[in-house]
C-alpha cells in the first residue's frame, strides 16, 4: 500500500544515511544501494504513483540530508537484471516483506533506472 511504501521509504533512506555516514577502515565503501537512486528512481516512482503529499514529504527528507550531509559517491556501479529474473529470485527467497512485489513494480523500477 501507497503507506507502507512511504514508510518503507523513509526507513530505507534512514538506513541508507546511517550507512553513509558510518566510518569504514578501508579506503572505499560499497553499498547495495545509494542515496542518489532514492532521490531520482524511488521518488520519481513515487511522483508518479502516490499522492503528491507523500511525493513532497520524501523529497522535503531528500533536500534536509543533502544539505545537512552532502554525500557524493565516488562511483555507482548498475547492475542490471531483467524484471523477471529479478522477480523469479523475489519469489524463491520467500521473504515476507517482499509478499507486495510484483512483476509490474520490477518493471517500473527497472524502467526508472534505464
């Protein structure tokens, strides 16, 4: 549901800050995803599927933390899988939170990042 995945958003994009910000030993950090692709695949999925309340509350969280923390990633490596190998790889893990994925968002998401 369009308040689940606000949540799921902003829970996300805690969690991608904290990883950010946290110190590493080594010269370089690798993480799954980045704050960039929240901002400009997630929240333009957003823009186009929820209510724009929603959309304006994730990017008002967006500006706050790219000026209180203005990380920019060395490199973004894309890694890109078709949707419905994504999605057959969805179905085999078999974890509950990804119950509300389907083939059609894998899509989406997909044709956001191309």
């Amino acid at each position: 549901t369009a308040k689940n995945g606000h949540m799921f958003q902003s829970y996300a994009m805690l969690t991608l800050l904290q990883r950010h910000l946290q110190p590493v030993s080594t010269p370089f950090k690798i993480l799954e995803r980045s704050l960039q692709s929240s901002r400009h695949v997630f929240l333009s999925l957003w823009k186009n599927s929820a209510s724009i309340s929603t959309a304006a509350v994730l990017e008002k969280w967006h500006t706050f933390y790219e000026t209180r923390f203005p990380i920019q990633p060395d490199m973004i490596v894309y890694l890109r899988v078709p949707p419905n190998l994504a999605y057959e790889r969805v179905l085999s893990r078999a974890r509950g939170e990804e119950d509300s994925v389907s083939l059609s968002y894998l899509n989406s998401v997909h044709e956001a990042h191309e």
